[in-house]
C-alpha cells in the first residue's frame, strides 16, 4: 500500500531485535576468533589483523 507507514515496535520487539543483533555478533565474534585459532595453528604465527592494540 503507497504511504503505508511501518508500526512502530513495541518493547517486546525491540528487546527480540536487540537480541537477535547481540547474538550474531556474538557469533561472528566466535567466528573470528576461531579463524584466528586455526590460522594460528596452520602458519605459528598472528595474522597481521590480530596484531592491532
């Protein structure tokens, strides 16, 4: 429908939303570190990436 506005989330929603985001960011997190784990593994050494303080 033109000029339908989305409604608007409720608390519920919002807090399922948030939690949604945390989580893959969280597993990409995981992700990551298991990537740096293996590349680790593989070549005895940091990736350059890792390196950053």
């Amino acid at each position: 429908m033109p000029g339908a506005t989305t409604p608007a989330l409720s608390p519920l929603q919002l807090d399922r939303v948030r939690f949604h985001d945390e989580f893959f960011e969280r597993k990409q997190n995981f992700m990551e570190h298991v990537l740096y784990g293996c590349y680790i593994f593989a070549n005895g050494e940091l990736p350059n990436i890792a390196k950053r303080s």
